[in-house]
C-alpha cells in the first residue's frame, strides 16, 4: 500500500506493508527529511469527520487510517 506524507516543505511518498507500524512509518519519514528533533514531531492524518488525529507508534498503519477512512 502506498501512503503519501506531507511536510511543510515536500510531498512524500512511501510503500509500505500492511504489518508497518506507526513507528516504522515514522523512522523512514524521518530518515527520508532527516530531522533530527524528533521527539518534537508525529504524523497525523485526517478521519473520516475531517479531525486531525494523531498515529499512534504502536498500532500498524493500516489499521490507523482504514478504521477511519
């Protein structure tokens, strides 16, 4: 599954598998922009009432955004 990430400064796209967890998610974005401050930063996404909401690190990503969507 794809999921795309935006930054403040760029569109990101990553591939990842149904078993990725928030975390794992989060590394390669992090990875990817390389930011350094990370216990500032998280990812949200927007559920399906149009709320941000955070990812939590522990659950699989999948699992996150499609109990939303």
């Amino acid at each position: 599954m794809n999921v795309r990430v935006t930054t403040m400064d760029a569109e990101l796209e990553f591939a990842i598998q149904q078993t990725t967890t928030g975390k794992q998610l989060f590394d390669q974005v992090v990875k990817t922009i390389g930011l350094r401050e990370v216990w500032f930063f998280g990812l949200q996404y927007t559920d399906s009432k149009g709320d941000l909401t955070w990812i939590k690190l522990y659950k699989k990503v999948s699992c996150s955004i499609l109990l939303h969507a």
